[in-house]
C-alpha cells in the first residue's frame, strides 16, 4: 500500500473520515496533511511512514491493554456484553455497585476469545453480560488475583417518555434572545427576572407552553464580555450578568450609602432602557457587579447561609475550580502570559497556594452561582405556575471558547490544537469556524463522560426542555486544524450512543423534553435515530424543501420543533424584504453578484408565499404583519408537536441578531427588541400589543393536525 492509502486507513480506524458527502451531494476528499494533524492530537504518531505502520499494526492491541472498557453507556432493555482482559488463565471476578450501593454480581459468558500477545505478555479476554440495572450511574468492578480495575457503567432509557407525553397534543411557545428583552427595572440587558415575566405574559394572556432562551452559560468574570452567548467561558456554569440586583434578598438590608448607588444605577438603566441601537453588556455588568460586591457583604441569615453552604457543597470541586478560574482572571487580566507560566492547570503550585490568597472572591463567585440558581429557579417556576405544560427550554451551545474557564479546568477532555466548526454549505459558502476546542473522544470516555454530564445537568437543572445546538455533533463533528480555513478540516466521529443515551438519560431524571438542532449537512439516518430516542428534530420553514419546490407543512415531522425562522436568519419581515441578501453582500460575504443573490432568494421566497395563496392563506394584497401571520398559519398545518414563534417576528422587528461569517463587522447578538419602526419594545408593552397577540393567535396549531 502507498503511504496515503495507509494513512487513510489508520484514520478511518480512529474515526476520523477521509472523505464525506457535502451539501451539494458531491464527495469531498480530507488531505493528506489535515488527517495526520487530527490524528497526532488524538495522540497517534503519523508524521512519517514507519510511523504509520507501526500505529496500524497497534490498533488491534489497543483494547487489550485494558482490564476493563474505559467506559460503558449502554440501553435498558437491551442485552450487552462487555470484555474484561487479564493474564491468560488467571480468574476474574466482576461486581457492579448500584448509584444507590447496591451490589450486583456480573455473569460471565460461555465465550471463548483467543489470547493475544500483548507488549510481551499472553492476554485473555473474558466475556461478560450487563445485568439488569436500574437507569443512572453505577461502577464496574473487575478483580483478577491482586489487579482490579474500575469503569463506569451509564444505563440510559431507549426512549425519551418526555417525547412521548410531546405528541399527545400539540403546543406553541416563544423563541427569544434574552438579554435583548428588557423591561422597565432592567439594567440595560434583559435577566433572569424579566424572563420569568415573559413566560408569565405569554401562558397567561396567550395559552403559550414554553419560552425557548439563548444559552445563559457563565462568561468572562468581569468586562469586556464576550457577546456571543453561543461563545462561552463555561457551560457548567450560569452568567451573572443575568440577575436582578433588587431580588437578591440581602439588596434589602444595604447599608444607606450602597442603597444610594443601587438606585442610583436603577435610575440610570431606566433611561437606557429605551435605547435602541445595540444592548451595552460591559456598561450593564460593571454596574451590576459593584453592587454585587456590596450585597455579599451584608451578612446572611442562619438559614441562608445554609442554603449557600449547602451549595458550595454539592457543586463540590468543579464549581470551586471554576470560582478559582474567575478569581485569577481578576487577578491577571484577559491576556496575561502568566496563564502559561503559573497557571496552566489548577494543579500548579502556585495556583494552590492562590485558592488561600484569593478565598474571598472565590466564595463571591460562588455566591453568584448560587443567587444565579435561585434566580433560574424562581423563572420556572413562575412559568408553570402561570401554566406554561413545559417552561423554559434552555439552550446548550457547541462548546466553549479556547481561553475560558471550561478549557482551564477540564485540561486534556478537550483537543487544545483543533477548532469545530461546519463544512460549506448552501448558507455558507466558506464553512464556519466556532473557535472551539472539540471533546477529546477518548479522554471524554476515560473520564466515564463526567465533564459532559455536567455540562448536560446544569442546562437542565430548572428546565423544561433543553434545545442542543447542533446536536449533529454528537455523531460527528467538524474538526479544523489551527491556522487551517474551515474548507481544511474533516469529520471526526463520537460514540453518539452514549451522547444521545446520557442526555436522554439527564432529560429523563429532569422531566424534560429534549429538542434537537439538526440542521445542516447530516447523514440520512440521523434524524430518524434523534427521533428514536425522543428527542424532537426543528424545522425552519425556508429550509424545507422537496427539490425547488416548498415542502407541504403536512410533510413535516411530528416530533420536531417547527418555526419560520431562526436567529441566524432575520425576523421574517427582514427576510421577505431580502435585508439578508443585502447585508452579507455589504460584508463581502457572498459568493456570487448581488443581483443574482438577490434574484434567487426573491424566487425562493416566491415560491413559498404562491403556495400561501394557492391554500388562501395569504390575500394577494396584504402587508408584512399579514404575510408574516400567514406564513406562521402555514407551519401550524403542519402535525409538528411544537410551533415556534420568534418573539422579534411578534414586535415586528426587522434586524438579524447575528450574521454567521462575521464578528465586529456586524454586532452580532447586541440588538435591542424593537418593533418595525426602531422604536424599542419593552415588556411591559407585551400584554396590550396588537401585533404580538395577533401572530401567537395565527401560530395556534390547528385541530385537525392533532389528529395526523
């Protein structure tokens, strides 16, 4: 075999593809030079041809070298076996301890496995049969004279029951930006307050079952903030800058001269409020932050002080390290060299000795967790209480940025050398970059799967639904080589069985429905898995499409999250007016000239609203908030379990909250709502707009669909 053929073999061998189908159904080749520096960070030496042969020669021992799998994430119900290897001949004994202490004896099988050298020594390979366990987190236990060895046993539920509970009827709820929705007592960016507002508005006034939010993950602990909520510092944590200062409960016992710059600030962002032009994150934190400091000075009640401590308690070190983390970013600044040279990892010496130095902000950006919590928790339960069946549904981003708290604390579970992102597609030409580090898949399965359990738990610890971004990734993910375009880089496989399995099984224990973003450039069976295992799929209306034609809404799917547009569009009046077309052409982003851009998204969008009329559901001379309502009454015909409606495309606002492809050229994710004039819409204007009240009555899923 040539080189190339052997080094497209060994990285097929470790999951990394040497060739995929694209969006224009054509395949496309990884190079040479992008599959051995994916390979290398997975920890294979494939510089040279000796190298190459060696490791294909290794593949096959690899497993033996393990008494037990690193891991096993397995379906309750379903029959499992599992080898345990040790010295040929010598005997075994295999327990696992339940979550609840239980002990279980493991059977062994009548299997005979042929011994295998191994570095050295003659290695046997003993099979055995997962018992009947109960859904959680248990441990294998395995001991063969004086070695034993322990792995993580995960048995996750073959399907979702929350998806089931979805189909029974059907519900309609808001999709929104958070922290563009303010009201009168918000500081400059909408909180955690303001949404339990929101949701009390939208099943109180209008029968709305839910509020989709961006992700609130944890960010930089103090300005300049990063202002993409899907770029964050941490996903196991929350973002401050959420909370309302004035519903903490020691805000009420100030000293008088804090009282003073706490309504001093109160004053201030009442104005700002108004302010239509971008929202002023850096301006909003540093204010909330100053007050912060002096509420958690003023002195807790016996029974408070409990509840935190009790906190701190249960987020045990991964909530103290990333305390830690916010703590010496205070103290070094954004870009300090002495991250590399003190503070690599949290094990450094120096850094032990900073967790004594640094305990009181520490223990403040503890106490912000907590009080993040607290505020999470009251939003849900305002939501049901004002009968919303499911509530909030949070949002779990990609990943997290390179220099953040997560990469800091979670070490070598991520691939530091590699970015994720997504391959050109019809929307983006050039492919994406995220500049994330991806999960190290085999590390990420040595640590039992831990670090993305906890990434999964804290989305849904008060929610009722999460929506995963680009669950694709958890099948296969787009890795990019450092300093490589994103055209460059290649799929890199996952064990999306024990993904899918874990967050099915975290969504089980939450009473949570899960819905999946699977859009994009995805293998066929994909989406009929996802539905399998209960989680719901989304539609957006202007990507449904049978060849050039519309798809008919009664086509699409059931268990799916069915909605006109999405953030990385514009609201719908933007969009039928073409202002995207516009845009990408003014930020140089367009493949082709304007004029035929422009001419095949205005037939696009004919197309679409032909059928509308063909149905009689759109007049021949209506206006934008007609047009805009009969394409919401479009996608209600459709049996989607839920039907989602953008809370700008119920204002009437125009402008995109992001343009994938850009960054400062464009503000991404900094526009205020406003209605179709600019003029800002607050919360406190919700309850008597015509507007929004009329496009939640035109999302109202229709009777006869229920029934499809």
């Amino acid at each position: 075999m040539t080189s190339t053929v052997k080094l497209r073999e060994l990285a097929e061998q470790f999951g990394i593809a040497t060739t995929y189908v694209g969006w224009d159904q054509q395949d496309h080749y990884a190079s040479d030079d992008t599959l051995r520096r994916v390979l290398v960070s997975l920890g294979v030496p494939a510089g040279t041809e000796a190298e190459i042969d060696a490791a294909l020669l290794d593949v096959p021992n690899r497993p033996w070298r393990r008494m037990l799998p690193p891991v096993l994430v397995v379906v309750q119900g379903e029959e499992h076996t599992f080898p345990v290897h040790v010295a040929h001949g010598d005997p075994v004994q295999v327990q696992v301890r339940t979550e609840d202490g239980d002990v279980v004896e493991v059977a062994q099988q009548d299997v005979w496995v042929d011994p295998r050298e191994v570095d050295g020594r003659l290695v046997g390979r003993a099979t055995f049969a997962v018992p009947d366990l109960p859904l959680g987190w248990h441990t294998l236990h395995a001991r063969s004279n004086d070695t034993e060895a322990e792995a993580t046993l995960v048995v996750t539920p073959a399907r979702l029951a929350t998806a089931d509970r979805l189909l029974e009827r059907r519900r309609r709820g808001l999709a929104t930006q958070l922290y563009s929705v303010r009201s009168k007592r918000s500081w400059g960016v909408g909180d955690f307050a303001d949404l339990a507002d929101l949701a009390a508005i939208t099943a109180s006034v209008h029968g709305g079952d839910f509020v989709l939010v961006n992700p609130v993950h944890a960010g930089e602990p103090e300005p300049p903030l990063e202002p993409s909520p899907y770029l964050p510092s941490s996903r196991r944590f929350v973002h401050p800058i959420y909370l309302r200062v004035e519903n903490i409960r020691e805000a009420a016992f100030l000293p008088r001269k804090h009282r003073k710059t706490l309504e001093a600030y109160t004053g201030k962002f009442a104005k700002s409020n108004r302010k239509d032009k971008r929202i002023d994150r850096d301006t909003a934190y540093r204010a909330k932050l100053e007050v912060l400091g002096h509420v958690f000075r003023v002195p807790r009640s016996p029974a408070r002080q409990a509840q935190f401590d009790a906190f701190r308690a249960a987020g045990g070190d991964a909530l103290a390290d990333f305390a830690l983390w916010c703590a010496l970013s205070e103290k070094f600044g954004e870009r300090s060299t002495r991250w590399q040279t003190l503070a690599a990892t949290p094990d450094e010496p120096y850094v032990t000795r900073q967790r004594t130095k640094l305990a009181e902000r520490i223990e403040f950006h503890c106490w912000l967790q907590w009080l993040c919590d607290e505020q999470l928790a009251e939003a849900q339960a305002t939501a049901r209480a004002a009968g919303m069946d499911i509530g909030i549904v949070h949002d779990l981003a990609v990943g997290v940025r390179p220099d953040g708290a997560d990469a800091w604390t979670l070490g070598d579970a991520l691939i530091r050398d590699m970015t994720v992102g997504a391959p050109p597609d019809d929307f983006n030409r050039q492919g994406q970059d995220w500049t994330q580090p991806p999960w190290h898949p085999v590390r990420l399965a040595e640590l039992g799967y831990r670090p993305y359990r906890d990434v999964v738990r804290t989305a849904l610890r008060h929610a009722g639904g999460l929506r995963v971004d680009h669950i694709l990734g958890l099948f296969r993910t787009w890795w990019i080589p450092e300093g490589c375009t994103p055209d460059q880089g290649t799929y890199v496989k996952y064990d999306h069985e024990a993904l899918i399995g874990i967050l099915a099984l975290e969504a089980h224990r939450a009473g949570a429905v899960l819905i999946g973003e699977d859009l994009g450039v995805f293998e066929s069976w994909v989406q009929e898995y996802l539905s399998r295992r209960g989680i719901a799929g989304t539609s957006i209306l202007w990507f449904e499409r049978d060849g050039d034609d519309p798809r008919p809404p009664e086509s699409y799917r059931r268990l799916c999250l069915t909605s006109v547009t999405t953030h990385d569009l514009p609201p719908t009046a933007g969009f039928l007016a073409g202002e995207h077309i516009t845009l990408r052409s003014e930020l140089g982003l367009l493949e082709r000239d304007l004029e035929t851009e422009a001419a095949d998204a205005a037939a696009e969008r004919d197309a679409v609203l032909a059928v509308l009329r063909e149905r009689g559901l759109l007049e021949a001379d209506a206006d934008e908030q007609r047009t805009v309502e009969a394409l919401h009454r479009f996608v209600a015909a459709s049996p989607s379990a839920l039907i989602g409606v953008s809370l700008a495309d119920a204002v009437g606002e125009r402008r995109s909250q992001n343009q994938p492809g850009t960054s400062d050229e464009y503000p991404n994710w900094r526009i205020p709502l406003a209605d179709k004039n600019g003029r800002t819409v607050l919360l406190e204007d919700l309850p008597g707009n015509e507007r929004f009240a009329a496009l939640l009555d035109a999302a109202a899923p229709e009777p006869s669909a229920d029934k499809a």
